[in-house]
C-alpha cells in the first residue's frame, strides 16, 4: 500500500470525522446544557434530509441551498418540541426525557416510512459527488464540504457560546442553576433556545449526511450513536472536544473498514470509544459544561 | 424608604420560613440583618429577590409593590443578590461572569460598567480571562459583589460576605462594601455581629424567622451582643 493511498485514507478518515462531528454538535448542545439525553436526535437529524427532499423536489435547486428554509424549520421544531414536550419531561426528570424522545423518535419513523415509503433516497448531485484531488488524494467534493461545514459550524457555535449574552446564559445555567435564576435567567426560556440551536445545527447535519450518502426512515438511531460517540469520546460539554471525537470515530471508521472489511467497522468504533472511556472517563478533552 | 417589607411569611412547603417580617432599608443606608444559620436570612433575600414568592405580606421598592414579580424583573429594576456561597459559575472566565451581571439589561454600557468594577476590585482584571473556579476563595468573593454591582443596582444584598474567609480579607472586603454605600443601600447578611454592626447605619436581628430586636448605630454592639448571646463576648 503505497502512501498515496494511506494519505487517501486519512484524509477520508478526516473528512467523514468531520460530518460525524456536525452530527454531535447538536447532541452535545442538549446533553450538556439541557442535560437531556434526546434519543430521538437521529430521527431528527434524517427529518431534517427529508425537509431537505421536498424543498428541493419543488425548487430544483443546489442541494445546500435547501438549508435556508430547513436551518430555520428546524430550528422552530427543537424549540416547539422542548417547550412544549421536552420542559415538561424534564420537570419529572431526565428519565421521562429518554422516554419521550424514544417515542418520538418511533413516531417520526414511522412518519417518514408513511410518507416517502423505504426507499433509499439522496439528495446528492452530480456536482457534489464529482471527484477532486487534493495532491495525491482523490475524493468526492460532497466530503471536503462536509468537513469545511463542520468546521464553519464550529466556529459559529464557539462565537455564539463565548461572545453572546445567550451563550454566556446557556453556559451558565448547567454550571449552577440557583445562582443563574438569581440573576435573572429562567432555565425554561433558555432551553427551547437551546433546543432550536441544536436542531438548527442538525439541519446542516441531517443535508450533508443526505447529499453524502443514502438514507431511508429507519437509518436515524445509527446516527444517533454516532453522535452519542463522539459527544461522549471528545468530553461532555467541549464542542472542540466533539469535533475531536468525530475525528478520531471517522478515522477508526474508515481504517478498521480498510483493515477489516465493512461488517467490522462499527464494531471497532465502539471498541475504541469503549477504551477510552476507559482510560479517561471524562472524555479526551475531559470536558466540563462549555 | 427604598425598600420596605410588611408582614412577609414565606416558607417551603408546609414548613413556615419567615413569621410577620417588616423591615425597612432607606436610601444610601447600610442595613445589617444578623441571625444564626438557619434564622431565615437566605430565605428573606430570595423573597425580596422574587425567587420565592411570599405566602402573604408586601414588598414594596421605591413606592412600587414587587410581591411576586419575576427574578428577573426585580433585577432589572435594580435589587442585586449576592447569594450565599457567592453563586459564581465556575468553569466560566471571570469576565464572563461579570458580564452576566447585566444579563436581561439591553444596551448596558458594558465597558464602563467593567471599568467600575476593576476600580473597586483591581485583581478582577487581572484575572479577567482566568476561570472564575480556579480564584482564591476572596477574590470570588470579590468576583460574585463585582458581578452584583454590574448591573449598576439600588440596592445591593450581600449573604453571609465573609463565610469562609479568613478574617484580613474580610476587613479588606468590608472596607469595599463601606466604599459603595454613596452610591446604593447595602444589606448585609451575617451571623457574627461585630462586624457587620461596625459599618452598618441600622441593623435587625432575625430568629427562627422572626425579627426579634432592631437598633442603630447610637445603640452600641455591646448591648446587641448581650441581648443576643445572654453574655457580652464575641
């Protein structure tokens, strides 16, 4: 194997840790200033690719153009869903959460199958999937822009978590919740927000997972661990630490898949999060709330 | 009067906190409220605050009655809490702390707000971008009183300032408190009396909820510490 094809690899690897990554942002956002675990965060992430489908089934358009209406569709139905179901759960604790949003996440299958049936759907075009070089490394555009977006992603939410009042405020609430109301800042109006936010960055998450690959109603739990792995591997709380996480899953993903043949993959990604969560159960950047 | 509190009861539950407390706090004055733990002191700042409602009772701040407005509508209108135990959010940067002192303040003049808290409490800039967590236990005490004073209040309530402090920082956190009271009314919360009595323009003492005796500086601490503790020691 000459170092073409390991620099191929890598940078795949890099490129796929990438969209794992915008795919836990979201995940990182409710667990760690929600404390809410969504399970049905996955589901979400491929109703966002299917919003995605009929806009662009209407409008003939360049697939991430659809994210200008489903950033903000998405956005309303996070907020619309914690102030309305998830506040509500989370009073009874964060059991009923996991309850919930488990039963959402049914329901939403299930919606999907009724209205666009199993098939495999992409929102990829000939554009995206054709293929550029980088140097010696050959691969699809769709990935390099899934990696760029990651990481405009990133830098969007550390801006808005680190330099607004509302960042500032959902960083706090986590971190002591009796002094933040003593402020002024009430929990139950911060979390919808929050839960808009995460459902916005879903969106971008739930677009470039559909123009990269195939998905179909019932694919969304496999994403969910996804983003559980990463959120959990890069340190609760660190949004660098879960782009981290997504970069190491996207490596191991892609070199045990080399190495070992598809049917492995998976299992070596849960391998590796299991080692080192053992070695340093606060994740590798042993993250607290933000 | 700048504040004034008629007849509050409060209480968690069926468990009855504060029994008939009436209070007053006037402009520029400095009130100290001395009780042993558990008198009812933390329970008497957070009614005011409005993060208890009272179970009957008044609240009235400048002329308008606050019984039962929201937290963050009393803040805006000038009552700033210093909890007990300071409140700070540690894994945040002291200036982020800060900042959100004038949470739920549109267009608040950030900058020169900072600057007023650095004049008071110079060692706040340098350790602007530090974690409020990893300061020394009296500059987070510094850190949660600069964070009151960003949002510029009226009145300022300070709970149990010097718990956990050894005493040279307290004189130097005290010797601050002093400083403001041209600019606000101050309410200081402690359960030692020599202290608190020594600064304070008036003081109250609370009991098992209860204010169970009220002077001011012409009666001297000697007198309250008799009444309080049966014998005349600290």
């Amino acid at each position: 194997m000459g170092p073409a094809a390991v620099a191929t690899l890598l940078v795949q690897g890099m490129f796929l840790g990438g969209l794992y990554a915008l795919a836990g942002y979201g995940f990182s956002i409710s667990l760690g200033i929600i404390r809410e675990i969504n399970v049905a965060h996955g589901d979400l992430m491929i109703l966002a690719a299917y919003i995605s489908l009929v806009v662009l089934s209407t409008w003939r358009v360049f697939p991430l153009l659809s994210l200008l209406l489903t950033v903000p569709a998405m956005f309303t139905v996070g907020w619309l869903l914690q102030r309305l179901l998830l506040n509500r759960a989370l009073r009874r604790g964060p059991s009923h959460v996991v309850v919930v949003t488990f039963a959402l996440g049914i329901a939403i299958e299930n919606l999907l199958l009724i209205l666009f049936s199993y098939n495999n759907r992409t929102l990829a075009t000939g554009y995206l999937l054709q293929g550029i070089s980088l140097g010696a490394v050959q691969l699809p555009l769709v990935m390099a822009v899934d990696f760029a977006a990651s990481v405009v992603v990133l830098a969007a939410l550390q801006l808005i978590m680190g330099h607004t009042m509302l960042g500032r405020a959902m960083r706090a609430v986590p971190a002591n919740e009796p002094a933040a109301r003593i402020i002024g800042i009430r929990p139950e109006r911060i979390y919808p927000l929050a839960m808009g936010l995460a459902m916005a960055v879903n969106a971008v998450a739930g677009v470039l997972l559909g123009s990269t690959f195939v998905f179909y109603p019932s694919v969304g739990p496999d994403y969910m661990l996804i983003a559980f792995g990463t959120v959990i591997l890069g340190g609760l709380g660190s949004l660098l630490g879960t782009f981290i996480g997504g970069l190491v899953m996207g490596e191991v993903f892609v070199l045990s898949g080399y190495m070992f043949g598809a049917t492995y993959q998976m299992m070596a990604t849960l391998i590796v999060i299991f080692v080192i969560m053992v070695l340093s159960p606060r994740g590798i950047l042993r993250g607290e709330i933000f | 009067m700048l504040l004034a509190l008629k007849s509050v009861e409060a209480g968690y539950g069926d468990l009855r906190v504060l029994r008939d407390v009436s209070m007053d706090v006037g402009e520029g004055e400095l009130v100290a409220l001395i009780g042993p733990n558990g008198a009812g002191k933390s329970t008497l700042f957070k009614v005011i605050c409005g993060v208890i409602k009272p179970d009957s009772g008044r609240i009235y701040f400048m002329g308008r009655d606050i019984t039962g407005l929201p937290p963050e509508r009393i803040c805006r209108m000038g009552i700033a809490l210093v909890p007990e135990g300071r409140g700070l959010f540690p894994n945040l940067s002291v200036r982020d702390n800060l900042e959100l002192g004038l949470y739920g303040i549109p267009r608040a003049p950030v900058k020169e707000r900072l600057d007023f808290v650095y004049s008071i409490f110079p060692v706040l800039r340098e350790r602007s971008r530090q974690r409020a967590g990893s300061l020394s236990g009296g500059e987070q005490q510094m850190l949660a009183v600069g964070r009151a004073l960003m949002g510029a209040p009226r009145l300022l309530i300070l709970d149990e300032p010097s718990s956990g402090l050894a005493p040279i920082v307290v004189d130097r956190l005290y010797e601050s408190v002093r400083k403001l009271t041209d600019r606000m009314s101050i309410i200081i919360g402690e359960q030692n009396i020599k202290r608190p009595t020594s600064i304070a323009h008036r003081w109250y003492v609370i009991e098992n909820g209860r204010i169970v005796m009220e002077g001011s500086a012409k009666r001297p601490a000697k007198d309250l510490q008799t009444a309080y503790f049966g014998v005349g020691t600290d």
